[in-house]
C-alpha cells in the first residue's frame, strides 16, 4: 500500500510516528512488524528500559535523540505499549506521534460466531 492509495481512501499517512496501545497480548507489536513487512522497512524493537536515565533530563534528551535520527534519515516511528499511562512525557509531546491508535481487547471465540 502506498502513501497515494492511503490519500485516495481518505487516510493520511502519519508525519512522524504512531502509538499503539491496548491491553496486553492483543498483537500490538505483530500488528508493528506486519505493517514495517508490508512497506520493506526495517523494524528496531526498543525496550522501555533502554530510554529511562537515571537523571533529571536524561528521558527527554534520549527521546530528543530518537526522533531527531528519525527526522534525519526520514523515517517513521511505529511505537507499542499496554502501559500508556506511565509514557515518559517527552513522548507524547506534540510534534513527536502523530496518531494515537487504541488495540482492544481480544474477542472470544464465542463472540465471533454469527
């Protein structure tokens, strides 16, 4: 899918990045790597921890770090979390995620029957 098939169907591809969040064990991260398969993109997986300093200001420098090297080399961010609420501020900070996207819940398989 190319960004002209996104425009033509009324979806602008995002600017920056996304966040994907949604209860844990939903596919947020599968959902992540699928997308990055479809466009032949590489795909860097980030842990929460490798972005906690241990000083005041060493967070939103790192974060700082992250999204100026995306800038840069132009590409996007497709980030995953079930702990929204805890994201370090300097991430959610305008200019930085374009798009919030919530996962729900996985449905039962009593749900899916018609």
């Amino acid at each position: 899918m190319t960004s002209d098939n996104l425009n033509y169907h009324g979806v602008l591809p995002p600017q920056v990045g996304v966040l994907l969040c949604g209860p844990h064990s939903t596919g947020k991260t599968m959902l992540a790597r699928a997308v990055v398969s479809n466009i032949d993109a590489n795909f860097l997986k980030v842990a929460s921890s490798a972005i906690i300093g241990k000083y005041i200001g060493e967070n939103a420098r790192l974060i700082h770090e992250m999204f100026g090297y995306a800038r840069d080399y132009k590409f996007k961010m497709i980030m995953a979390t079930n702990r929204p609420d805890i994201l370090e501020p300097a991430l959610l900070r305008p200019g930085q995620l374009d798009r919030k996207i919530e996962i729900p819940c996985r449905m039962s398989s009593q749900e899916w029957r018609f």
